[in-house]
C-alpha cells in the first residue's frame, strides 16, 4: 500500500510538484542543513576532478551532487517567506552587478 502510494507520487506529478510536497514535509530547518550537507560533498567531488582528473564516474558524482543542490535551493525557494526572498534576491543582484564591475576593470569574476 505504501510503495503504491509512493509510486503514484513519483509518477503522477511534475517535478515542481515533487519539489513542493518535498519541502513542506522536509521544512525550513531541515533544508537548511541538508544543503550544507551536499554543499561538501559537492566541494569533494570537485576537488577530486581538479586534483586528480576528471574521468566519467568523477564527473557523474559531482554532477550527482549538484542536482542535491539545486533540488534543495528549489525546496528553499518552497518554503522561504516573501522577505527571505526579497533579501536573497538583492544580496544576488548585488553580486551579479560586482561580477560584472570586476569583469569590465579587467578582474575577472
């Protein structure tokens, strides 16, 4: 009853519906240390490509553990209130408006 019942999630919705059941039952907290969780292990996997190579299995785990971050910052997106948007959304236009300052003297990003 339960595989069936986990199966027909799985199955019958989109993934922004995944996403969005996900981080209601996950909640705030919960999201929040899971993503620092994956943030080191995505900082490992790529360490290892660029201290030893790259090779397919290497290249598929840190892309394995990207996609943890990017469900996980769309699970954020889920829960946070409108102000914790708000204020996420400046703190990155304020970064992307610094990348582009630094581009154009000639600092790189």
């Amino acid at each position: 009853m339960i595989t069936e019942a986990i199966e027909m999630l799985v199955n019958k919705n989109s993934m922004e519906d995944k996403i969005r059941l996900l981080a209601q039952a996950n909640g705030k907290d919960y999201i929040l240390n899971k993503l620092a969780e994956e943030c080191a292990e995505y900082i490992v996997a790529h360490i290892k490509i660029h201290n030893d190579g790259a090779d397919m299995i290497k290249l598929a785990d840190r892309a394995s553990e990207l996609a943890d971050i990017c469900v996980l910052i769309r699970q954020l997106e889920e829960v946070g209130t409108e102000e914790e948007k708000d204020i996420v959304r400046n703190e990155m236009e304020m970064k992307v408006d610094r990348a582009l300052t630094r581009m154009a003297i000639g600092k790189g990003v």
